[in-house]
C-alpha cells in the first residue's frame, strides 16, 4: 500500500508530467479527471531522412551505371594495431600454431606412440620455437601491407572457417595434454 502511494505521489510531483482535467469519459467508463497527460513540456520534432522513390515514366528506361564498388575499410598497418587483444594477428597466430602443433602431436602419437609431454622433452621445443617464428613472421607479413584476412576469403575458406578451427585446434591441443597426463599414457 505505501508504496503504491508513493508511486502515485511521485507521478502527481513530476514537474514533466502535466496534469490536464478531461470532461470526457475513457473507454472503461471512468472518468479521466485526475489522468495524468505523459506529454512533456518540450517540444521534439522528428523528420524522416528517407527519399521518396521516383516514380518512373513510361518512356523507354535507360540503364543506369552499376554502381561503384565499395572500397575496403583500410587496415591499419600499426604494430601496435596488428597486435592488439582485438586485432587480427594475436587470435589467428595462435590458431594457426595449434592447428599444426595438434595434427603434428597426433601424427608423432601415432608413428612413435610418444605422448605430448614426451614429444617436448625428447627435442621437440627447438621444433616448436622454429615453427612458431616461421609461422608468425608468414602471418605477420601481409597484415604489414595492409592486406585483410577478409578480403582473401572465398568459398569454403572464410576467415571465420579458420578462426573456428584455430579455437577447435587449441581445446584439441590442451585436451590432449590433459587426457595424456590424467591417464598417464598415450592417447592411442
């Protein structure tokens, strides 16, 4: 109860709400005398940007020019931007390392049954390291020249394919690890 008086108080002391008296009577027979009218004391225009569609005319129709293709948003080139929490490199370098590291440590698992732990510490940080500098330099390169991962997708091969896959490839990776260590074994 008090807090129903206290809503209707504060709707009859709202400076933006006017209180106008109707004489006449709302839809459910009751009369609107102390209806509070929501209109505000300022005045707000609103005007619609929208054009008209010419209307055509009944000679013969002349074909209008295609229109001119939209130009790329330009990448920045920046380090800074190209290596940035949200940028394009970060995400796709490290998926791109994990798809190789995980179809590498299957293929050892199966040719040596070696596990992953195995794999690194028989030689395999050297391989790592290289893989990993080789990779990031190839993928670093075109992002410097200012060319987008977006504008070479095509088909099968879309830039958001490859990122779903590097994501897929790093839970691949850290699952492995996890199975082989928890195990204590090769997962094969």
């Amino acid at each position: 109860m008090a807090s129903s008086t206290s809503a209707i108080q504060s709707i009859l002391a709202n400076p933006m709400i006017r209180m106008t008296t109707r004489s006449r009577v709302n839809q459910f027979t009751i009369p609107s005398v102390y209806m509070p009218s929501l209109r505000r004391n300022s005045s707000l225009r609103v005007r619609s940007m929208a054009e008209e569609p010419k209307e055509q005319s009944a000679s013969p129709v002349t074909p209008s020019p295609p229109p001119p293709k939209p130009r790329a948003p330009k990448v920045s080139t920046k380090f800074s931007d190209v290596m940035a929490f949200g940028g394009p490199a970060p995400e796709r370098i490290n998926g791109r390392l994990a798809m190789i590291g995980f179809v590498a440590a299957m293929a050892v698992e199966v040719a040596r049954g070696q596990g992953v732990f195995e794999q690194i510490s028989d030689g395999g940080v050297p391989w790592f390291l290289g893989t990993s500098v080789v990779l990031t330099l190839a993928s670093l390169v075109p992002l410097f020249q200012g060319v987008s991962v977006e504008s070479k997708s095509k088909g099968v091969m879309t830039s958001d394919a490859e990122l779903w896959n590097g994501r897929l490839a790093m839970l691949g990776l850290i699952a492995l690890a996890f199975t082989e260590y928890v195990k204590g074994g090769t997962l094969v």
